[in-house]
C-alpha cells in the first residue's frame, strides 16, 4: 500500500509522457479549422482531459475528446499540451501529461489598401479605386470578395473583383475604405481611410436659344427656350425668366449642360425680352436676353364694299377693301368674285388693300377676299353686291315714246324743267344719247307736250352749255334758274331707238 501511496504522489506529467500524445499540426492560417487532439494509450481509461495553452487551461473533459479551434486567429498561436487523469486498478487514478506541441498561426491575408487614382479628383471623371492585399502562395486559390465604404454606408458590396470605378460627385466626397473577407466571412480585414476631395466646376457661358430661331414665334404654335451652358459638372438648376419684369417662368434641374422649356401656344403677350440662368453653385450665370417677336398668322380678314348697302349701279365704281389688322406683314392679299380670282396685292405694311371695280352687270355675285402672311391663309365671309341700271337723270315727258317729249332733269329725287335759253341741237344730242335714243331731230318747245309741268315743279337749269360730244346732260356747262317759267320749258325729239339693257 505504501508504493501505491509512493507511486500516487508523483509529480504530475512528467513521468509518463508516452502514454498521453497530442497531435496537433504546426502551421495553421487565419480562418483554418485547427483540431487539438490528444488521446491516450486507452481513451477507455480517461477520466478527465484537460487541455492547456501557454500553461493556462483552455478546456477540460470527462472523457476522451478533442479541441477544435474553429476558427483560427494569430492569437491562437503558442505552445498546447494536455494533462489527464486515467483510471489505475480499481478506484485508483494517476495523472498522464503530454508533450509539449507548438502552433504557429499566421495571417491569411494583411490588411487591404485602397488605392484611389484621385484623391481630388473633378465632379463626373472616373475614379478608379482598388483593394489591395496578399494571399499566400500556397493559399492563392482562396476565393477574397470585397466591399467599399463611405462614411459608413456600404457602396459597393461582397464583389469578387476589388476594382472599381465610378464617376464621383461633390456630395460623394468622404472618407472611403474597403474590406477584404473570405467568402465564409472567417476572416475580413479594413483598410485605412483614405479622404476623398471631389471638385465642382462651376458653369459658364449660359446661352439662351429659341426654337424656331431667332426668337420669331408665331402666334398659336410652339416656342421652345433652349437654355445651355458651356461647362460644368454635377447638376445644374436650369431657369428661364422676363427680362423686363424679372418673372420666372420655369425651372428644371438637370445632369446636362442644356434645357428646355416649352411655350405651347404661344400669345401676343409672349413677345419680349428673355434670359435664362444656370447654376450649380448658389451663384446662377445669366444669358444675354433674347427678343422673342411673335408673328400674327392671318386669320381673319374682312371684305368691304364701298357700295352701300351691297348695292350699286352699273358705271359705278366700287372699291373692295380686304383688311386683317393683326396679320404680321407683308400680307398678299386676294379678291375673289364668285370664287374666281379677280386680283392680288401684296402689301409690304399688312394692313389693307383695295381693289376698284368699274361695275357692270357682269360684276353681279358673291365677293370674298383672302390674306395670305405665310404663316396662315384665310378666306373672308363672302359679301353679295347687287348691280343694276342707274335710275335715269333725265327724262322726256308726255310725248309719244320715252325719246320724245317735255326735257325734265332730277336733282335731290325732284323732277324740274330746263328752259329753253339756248336750248339748240346740240344739247338734245346729248340728251338722245344720254337715254340711249337715236340721233337728235328736233329742238320743240315743251308746251307742245301737255299738260304743262306743275306750278310747284322748279326749273332747273337757265342755260344748258353743250358742245353736243358730252354723254349727259349733267356734263354741260349749266347756269343756274335766274328767270324762267314753265311756258318757256324745252324740249327734245330723237330717233326712238331704244337702249339695250
Ligand atoms: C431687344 O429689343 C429691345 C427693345 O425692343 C432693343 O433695345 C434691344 O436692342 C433688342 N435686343 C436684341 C438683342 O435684339
Ligand atoms: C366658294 O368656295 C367656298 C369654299 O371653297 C364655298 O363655300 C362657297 O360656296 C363658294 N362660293 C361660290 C359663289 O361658289
Ligand atoms: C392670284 O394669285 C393666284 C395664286 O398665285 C393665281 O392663281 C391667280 O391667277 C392670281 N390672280 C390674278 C388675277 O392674277
Ligand atoms: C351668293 O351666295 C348666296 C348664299 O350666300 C347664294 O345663295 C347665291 O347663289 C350666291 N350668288 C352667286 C352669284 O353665286
Ligand atoms: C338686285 O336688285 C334688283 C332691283 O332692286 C332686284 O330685283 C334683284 O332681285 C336683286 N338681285 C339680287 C341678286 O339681289
Ligand atoms: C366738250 O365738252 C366735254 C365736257 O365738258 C369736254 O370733255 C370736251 O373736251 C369738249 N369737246 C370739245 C370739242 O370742246
């Protein structure tokens, strides 16, 4: 009992080294799964295992089992052995230690650095940015994914490749850094920060254009104000504004050096000054204004006649008057009789024509007119114009037929006489032809036509002075009623030719 007691109080683990073995590899990588394992001669007769790093117990167990260390860290490096108790006859127990065995575990990969290609670089260029970092040879094959930051928010995220490039703008200025980590995310290392400093250009040159060119917009269609600038980056803030009342009228917000905005239909009141601005800093560049005219298609002319009332008589002369006030000039107008084209006149001024016309029957009809700018056509309501037979000026009176009798002429719509003071051939020609009868026969008094022309009738004309060529009496020289009666009344025979009408 006594060597029992003698053998029981050996220091522990020293010796029977042989019984207990680790096993344990030499060289692990970050991220491995490292397996300690010690076993005894009879794994049966352990009762409890215990395992030790650096001198310090790291785990213990009541029966046979091993130590994973699943996954590895440079930490886990150092010096491993373990101890146990092992069941000895009966209810006896001793205690196995093992060797001794070292574990080296080193770094997958070091820490990735961002490469930027600009750390200042101008809004829109690209900037490529890369994660760097270094497998071993032996470990090459390791599948890495890599991840961008930016003060805090994930860019871009778990790609294969550790190579990016993108088109910065001034808001993505910050602080960047990228992650590289193992598809099983056991190992993930950070870069360093790195500043990223992204520069506006500021823009210039703001242009204004129009669409039609040159400002010239016609009234009812489409007026596009083009705004562009020269240079700038990141977005713009497009306005276009009244020169002379400063009101805006739009604004866009743009990644473009140009904009447009729309003028639909545009009206009358649209004419004027204009400017747009672009900006992209708080401090908007100004166009030079530019005058928008608009044009006023022609779009309503209107015919009027000279004649009143439409109505004329043949010999007349009627003065046709087309007038589109608002159309822009030069307008061409036309006139049109019956939907035939009497004539055209371009005015350089827009305003109005007119057209005379010496009236005939012929001349019978509907009138319309047209105007025409070039930028619209349009036809005017149609006017009717009657045309008929003047009312006779000069009549014979009380004698066979209408190219015989008493002379009577009408002044105001009264009927009076002519005397006879001078009263020849020549002036009965003249009233022969002046009513379409024949040749002049005879110079009577007008008491051979009774009854004799009422006291309340006037006489007229005194002295009517002919050369006998005139076509109306009207024409002769006349001296105005000094002193005469209806005894002395003229006159006329012709030959009774009638007029043809
Ligand atoms: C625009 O019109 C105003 C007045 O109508 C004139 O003074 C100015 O010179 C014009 N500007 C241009 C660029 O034609
Ligand atoms: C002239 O033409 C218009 C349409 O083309 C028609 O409405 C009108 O009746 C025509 N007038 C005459 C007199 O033919
Ligand atoms: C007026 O112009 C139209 C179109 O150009 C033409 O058809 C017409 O013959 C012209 N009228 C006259 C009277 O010249
Ligand atoms: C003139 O127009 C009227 C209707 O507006 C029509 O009744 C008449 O027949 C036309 N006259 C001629 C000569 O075409
Ligand atoms: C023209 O006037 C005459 C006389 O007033 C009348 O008899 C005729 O009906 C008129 N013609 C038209 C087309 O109006
Ligand atoms: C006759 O009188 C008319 C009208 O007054 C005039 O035009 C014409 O020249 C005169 N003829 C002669 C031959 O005197």
């Amino acid at each position: 009992v006594c060597v029992c007691v003698c053998v029981l109080s050996f220091p522990v683990g020293t010796a029977f080294a042989d019984w207990l073995s680790i096993d344990l590899q030499s060289h692990a990588y970050e991220g491995d799964r490292v397996v300690v394992r010690c076993s005894g001669k009879d794994n049966g007769k352990i009762k409890k295992l215990m395992y030790y790093k650096d001198g310090s117990r790291i785990a213990t167990y009541s029966s046979a089992s091993s130590y994973t260390i699943s996954n590895a860290r440079p930490s886990d490096s150092g010096s491993y052995y373990c101890k146990s108790d092992k069941s000895l006859l009966y209810f006896f127990e001793e205690t196995e230690g093992s060797r001794t065995q070292w574990l080296t575990v080193r770094e997958l990969f070091p820490a990735p650095s961002l490469t930027v290609s600009s750390l200042q670089p101008v809004e829109e260029t690209s900037v490529t940015l890369s994660c760097d970092t270094r497998l071993p040879s032996e470990r090459s094959w390791t599948p890495l994914q890599y991840s961008l930051f930016r003060d805090g928010h994930t860019l871009k995220s778990r790609s294969s490749s550790g190579f990016w490039t993108l088109a910065l703008r001034k808001e993505d200025s910050g602080n960047y850094w990228c992650e590289a980590m193992t598809a099983s995310r056991s190992v993930s290392k950070r870069s360093r920060q790195s500043y990223v400093q992204v520069h506006r250009i500021p823009v210039s040159g703001a242009l204004l254009e129009t669409q039609p060119q040159g400002g010239q917009a016609v009234e009812g269609q489409g007026l596009v104000l083009i705004c562009s600038v020269a240079e700038g980056t990141g977005e713009t803030t497009f306005s276009w504004h009244r020169a002379d009342t400063g009101e805006r009228l739009g604004s866009k917000s743009q990644r473009s050096w140009r904009s447009e905005l729309e003028i639909p239909d545009v009206r009358e009141s649209h004419a004027g000054g204009y400017y747009c601005t672009g900006d992209n800093t708080q401090s908007p560049i100004q166009s030079e204004v530019v005058n928008i005219t608009v044009k006023i298609p022609a779009s309503h002319p209107v015919l009027t006649l000279s004649a009143p009332e439409a109505h004329a008589f043949i010999g007349d002369t009627v003065e046709l008057h087309c007038e589109d006030k608002r159309a822009h000039p030069p307008v061409l107008y036309s006139f049109y009789h019956n939907n035939v084209s009497l004539g055209n006149i371009s005015v350089p001024s827009g305003g109005r024509a007119s057209f005379s016309l010496s009236l005939t029957r012929e001349h019978i009809g509907n009138y319309s007119c047209e105007a025409n700018n070039g930028l619209g056509v349009q036809r005017s309501e149609e006017v009717a114009l009657n045309v008929t037979e003047p009312p006779p000026k000069t009549r014979l009176v009380n004698g066979a037929h209408r190219c015989e009798g008493r002379v009577e002429v009408e002044r105001d719509g009264r009927w009076g006489t002519v005397c006879d003071d001078g009263w020849g051939l020549k002036e009965v020609a003249v009233v022969c032809r002046e009513l379409g009868c024949g040749a002049a026969k005879h110079t009577p008094a007008g008491l051979l036509y009774p009854p004799l022309a009422e006291e309340a009738q006037p006489v007229f004309i005194q002295v009517a002075l002919c050369n006998g060529t005139e076509e109306a009496l009207a024409e002769c020289e006349q001296v105005e009623t000094f002193d005469c009666g209806h005894d002395e009344d003229a006159g006329a025979v012709c030959e009774a030719l009638y007029k043809s009408l």
